[in-house]
C-alpha cells in the first residue's frame, strides 16, 4: 500500500470513527427512517401497481392510450415521475441533503423492487425508453411545481414548509386512490388457478366468496389489506412531515454598549454572508434592509473609515438578521438578529416584558395581542411607522425576552484598562480608554450613586436563565492588547483565549458585585466562545490607525472568526 493510499485510508477511518462516536443517534435515526421509507414506499407501490394496472384507472388509461400516441404503461408514469420530482426538489434543498438522498433512494427502491418483482410474475417490463422518458418529463414538471413557479419566487422557509403540504396532499390523494383501486377491482392475494395461497401459514382461498357492491372479494382479506395500506400511507406521510422540523431552532440575539462593534458585526457579517457565499454543510439567509446594505458596501471598497461605520446618534435602526442551518443528518438550524441601535439604551433595558410591550405598543394602540412579535413584524412596524427612539429600549427588551442565547458584544478596549501607555496600540492611550468608558457608564445597581461597568450587571440579568456567547468584534484594539497583555495571539489558543474572558468576567463580578447567574458558573464557562474578526496583516490600518478586519476568504476560517463555531454548538 503507498503513502497516499496509507492517507486515504487513515482518513477515511477518522471520518467513520468520527460518525459513530459523535453521531451515533443521528446514524440510528437515518437507518430507521430508510428501513421505514423502503417499506412504506414498498406497500403503496404494491396497492397503486395492482390498482392501476387492472381497475378503473387501467381503463382510464388503456383509453387515453388509444387517444394518444403511448401505451398504458408510458401513462403510468406521469404521476409516479411528478411526485418523484416534486419530492426531488426538496431533498435539494442544502440543509437536509444528506438526509433527503438516503430517503428518496430508500422509497425509490422499495418502489423499483415491487415493480420489479410483479413485472417478473407478469412476464414483461416496463422498463423502456418511452416510459423512463416520459416519466423523467413529468419529474421536471413535478419540480417546477414545487416552488419554481413565477409566484414562489421567493427565499424564505414558508415556501418550503406550503410545498411540503402540497406534496404531502398529492401523495394522500394519490395513495387512497390506489387502496380503492386495490380494494375494489382486484384479488388482493395473487394465486393462480383455484390453488389456495398460504400467507404466513393461513391458506387464503383463490376465489373469494360473497359479494359486496357486486364484487367478489373475501372481506376479512380485503380489511387487513385496508390496514394495512392505510398503515403504509399515513406513516409515509408523517415520516415527509418530519422533513419540515428541525430539532435544533434557536434565536440569538446580539446586544452591545457603545463602541463595542455592534455596526461592524452586522456590516461585516452582511458582507461576508452576501459576497463570499460560504461553502461547507451550513446556509446562509442575510436580510438586511437599505441602510445595511449601505454599510455591507463600505465592507466591500475596504472603505473602513465610512461614517457610516460610526456610532448611530440619530433614530434610525437597521434591522439584521440571517439564518444558520447545518447538522449531518438532524437538521438544526441558528437564526441570528440583532438592531443596530445606540448603545446607550442598554443602559436602561427593561426586563420586564409586560412593562416593555406596553410601553412600546404606545405609539401604535395595539393591546389586542400581547404575545412576543417576530422580528419580521418589529421591523415591518418600523418601516411603516419609524420607532421612536424613546421606544428603543422596550424593543430591545422585547428582543431578549424573546430570544433563546444571548451574544453580548464586549467592549474590548476593557481589557487594556491595566496596561500602560506604552504597551497600547501606538493610537491609543489611557486617556482615549477612559473616555470610551466613560461614555458608556451604567449606574451600579448596588449604588446608584457611581458609575462604571454596570453594563456587566445587565448582561447578567438578560443571561439568568439563557445560555450566551461573548462577540469581540473590535478585533484593533483587541488583538493587540490581548498579545500584549498575555504574550500570545489568540487563535493560536484558543483555549487559553477562553480562559482570559471567563478570569476576566470574574474580576469584573468582584469590582462590580456582580454574582454570576445560573449560567456564570465554573461548570458552565466552557460555552463561553469568543468571535472576532481577523485583522488584515497585509493593509493592517485605517487612515484612523485602526486594525482593518480582514475579509478574504480562505480554507481555515471567514472574517468573523469563531462565528460558526459558536453558532454550531448553541443549544448542545
């Protein structure tokens, strides 16, 4: 064996080991899902030859065949070739890949062995090119109707989920169509003469008494075989309907003070999502409004000094959002959203969520529904209305009562409050630090006569019982003051990285009295992920001084390093 077969086989070995270490429930599930596909698809292929081909439907279509030039058996396949097309676009789709190709393979067999199987008891095939073209055409139809039609243009999980429904609905009509066609126009056991047919050790008679409808039929047979059928047809369609869940649906929530990066994490992150399409098991839905695709653009011209990269003073908000799907076989998916606001409104976040919807109902007089809106009807209210900037801090409160995880963007500059001068970015001094903390300062609650880094003391109370993730997005001052500081760069490691932020967060509770939260504990300090962006060593500083982060794709990692890592592992 050579050196790169040696490799190979070293790898794939890893692979397989990896999966059945880390993924054995996932494995057991694909397994029992394929078993149960080839079964159900199996039966009803069964029902739908026997019905089809000898009933009512045969007729129908020995006519048309007669009317049009094909046989019986090219008509066949338009529905089985429609439905195969509608289901194929699914399993297209990038998130359930994996699982929609061993699914559709599993009912695609169990479908081919049964056609197969009476073809060989009935003496001929079906197999030609006429009918695997003419069934290929109705698959191509069966696509378009599935979402390519001008209507359902749109990028968005509803239009899934109503495809879905859609099909689930033709394969009902369908099955039941072939049951009653099995039921009521044939011999459901095939025997041959007036020999008996013994069925797991019970001799069924060849002729089938009594009459019913005046059709001959045996109707003990035929109500194990409707049981049966119907068993078949109604797990086939709860096992599609899983195809629209996901076991993993978190929201996430990014919150920061002033000047902790809030603007460079939704324009950075737009940027990297729209113009550098990542690659791998994940998808990606980036939906910012105009004014975020403003800053997205200064992203893209490197033109880092923008304005509008700076604080928003004014009332305008931009919304952000996008979806992170992944998972091998269990589809899980990560929806992150987040308002570019002043960070000053952290300062008096409600927690209260009755409170902060009635406060921010007021300008619109709706008390009808109380229940949490969707950040799609937050950011619909805003465009059609504006929020008013006395509102903002009801909707943020709003938002975090709402979401499942917490990421608190860290102000980074914090970390460089016991450096000297001369151990600061050339850019900085002690002078520059305190006056970015200044202007963020939250009253204490344990005095609300001082001010300092109370926004910890918030941050504590949105994440008491929801898990979170810190965001160092200010990678300039950052990275430079952390390898100061400690003598290392960060992402050569990460675990001491880690390690940094969880002892620093502890220090912090001590000045502050700040008592971590169920989910500040020792145990728990290891769900603390850092994300920053990369700085770009290349063209390193702004006309400012400043670090520019650095957006070039690459094989190891995108601009916001550490941001899949994190979003992979919420909720575990």
């Amino acid at each position: 064996m050579t050196v790169g077969q040696q490799s190979l086989t070293k790898l794939l070995y890893g692979e397989i080991k990896e999966l059945f270490v880390y993924h054995i429930e996932e494995v057991k599930t694909i397994l029992w899902q394929m078993f149960a596909i080839f079964v159900c698809s199996g039966v009803l292929a069964y029902a739908w030859y026997i019905g089809w081909i000898t009933g009512n439907a045969y007729d129908l279509f020995n006519i048309l065949s007669i009317m049009l030039p094909v046989n019986e058996a090219t008509l066949f396949t338009i529905p089985a070739g429609f439905l195969f097309g509608l289901f194929g676009l699914f399993v297209l789709d990038d998130y359930k890949r994996l699982q929609g190709l061993f699914l559709f393979a599993s009912g695609l067999i169990g479908i081919a062995t049964i056609v197969v199987f009476v073809d060989a008891l009935q003496g001929y095939s079906w197999f030609t090119v006429e009918t695997i073209g003419t069934g290929l055409l109705a698959f191509v139809f069966g696509m378009l109707y599935g979402g390519l039609i001008e209507e359902l243009r749109t990028d968005g999980l509803n239009v899934f989920d109503e495809g879905l429904e859609r099909f689930r609905s033709l394969v009902f009509i369908v099955g039941i169509w072939a049951i009653a066609e099995a039921l009521i126009d044939e011999n459901l056991i095939w025997t041959a003469g007036d020999v008996p047919t013994v069925v797991a050790g019970i001799a069924i008679p060849a002729k089938f008494p009594g009459k019913i409808i005046g059709l001959e039929f045996d109707p003990i047979v035929s109500l194990v075989a409707f049981v049966v059928f119907m068993g078949a047809l109604l797990w086939l369609l709860e096992l599609l309907g899983k195809f629209g869940d996901h076991d993993l649906d978190k929201s996430v929530l990014i919150l920061g003070p002033d000047r902790a990066g809030k603007t460079w994490f939704m324009g950075g992150t737009a940027y990297c999502l729209m113009d550098q399409a990542i690659q791998g098991n994940q998808t990606v839905d980036p939906d910012p409004n105009d004014p975020l695709d403003d800053i997205r653009s200064a992203f893209a011209q490197d033109d880092f000094d923008n304005e509008l990269l700076e604080p928003n003073e004014g009332s305008e908000h931009d919304f952000f959002r996008f979806q992170f799907r992944h998972g091998l076989i269990k589809r899980q998916r990560v929806t992150v959203k987040t308002v570019d606001y002043p960070g000053e409104h952290l300062k008096q976040i409600e927690t209260d969520i009755d409170d902060a919807w009635d406060t921010f109902l007021d300008k619109w007089d709706d008390y009808e529904d109380r229940k949490v809106p969707t950040f799609e009807e937050l950011r619909e209210k805003d465009r059609q209305n504006g929020i008013d900037p006395d509102q903002m801090t009801s909707l943020l409160s709003i938002l975090a009562m709402d979401a499942d995880t917490l990421g608190l963007v860290l102000p980074m500059d914090e970390f460089a409050e016991e450096l000297d001068d001369n151990e600061l970015p050339e850019y900085l001094d002690q002078s520059d630090l305190e006056s970015r903390r200044q202007s963020r300062a939250v009253p204490r609650r344990t005095n609300s006569n001082e001010t300092g880094n109370g926004f910890f003391e918030v941050y504590k109370e949105l994440c008491d019982d929801k898990d979170f993730f810190f965001l160092a997005t200010m990678s300039d001052t950052f990275l430079q003051t952390y390898s100061m500081y400690e003598g290392k760069f960060p992402k050569t490691s990460w675990d001491d990285f880690r390690e940094h932020i969880w002892g620093y967060v502890q220090d912090l509770s001590k000045r502050d009295q700040f008592e971590p939260g169920v989910n500040l504990d020792m145990e728990r300090h290891k769900y603390i992920y850092p994300v920053y962006f990369e700085p770009d060593k290349s063209n390193p500083r702004t006309q400012d001084g400043e670090l520019k982060p650095k957006l070039d794709w690459d094989d190891d990692h995108y601009a916001l390093r550490g941001l899949q890592y994190v979003l992979e592992r919420i909720g575990r």
